[in-house]
C-alpha cells in the first residue's frame, strides 16, 4: 500500500482511489488538539501545585492548633489559684487583713 501527497493538486493517494485533503482543515485541526492538549496539561499543573498549597496549609493548621491547645494549657496553669499564692510566698507577699479588704458595691 503506497501513500502519496501531491503539493499541487492536494490530494492524498492511497490505495485505489483518492481523497481530497483540505490543508486549511488539517492544520485548524491539529492547532486545536494541541491546544486542548496544552489546556489539559496545564489544569493538571495547577491541580497538582494546589493540592500541594491545600497540603501545606493543612499542616500548618495542625501546627497551630497544636500550640494553641499548649498555650490554652501553660495559661491554665500560669492562672491557678494555687499558683498565684506560691509566687506571692516566694516574692514575700502576704494576705490581706479583714479590715485591709475592701467589697465594691
């Protein structure tokens, strides 16, 4: 089977008979599946960069809910009753008199 393309008369031989070849049609097809291809390459670029980015920030959230649950903790702690009287022992503070006390309406 022999294939043959005549510039001149534009048409594709083939076999026993011949098809006409519409060069402006090819060239317009192939421009578009290239680009969709590109199209496609390029959606499937960005959902991979911002699957990454959603990752990222995922971790990040983890890491600050983390310091945040330590914080909330350590300020649980720094605010005890027990030990505010400790570090006023430690520092020489006493406790007020009765009549030292003032009540506010």
């Amino acid at each position: 089977m022999s294939l043959g393309v005549s510039a001149s008369s534009r048409r594709l031989a083939w076999g026993r008979g011949q098809v006409e070849v519409n060069l402006r049609a090819l060239v317009i097809l192939l421009v578009l599946v290239t680009t969709a291809a590109m199209l496609y390459a390029y959606t499937a670029w960005r959902a991979f960069n911002l699957q990454y980015e959603i990752s990222r920030g995922l971790e990040t959230q983890r890491e600050l809910m983390e310091t945040s649950r330590r914080l909330k903790v350590e300020l649980s702690v720094l605010r005890s009753p027990e030990r505010m009287e400790r570090e006023g022992a430690r520092l020489g503070l006493i406790a007020p008199k009765t009549e030292q006390v003032r009540s506010l309406p």
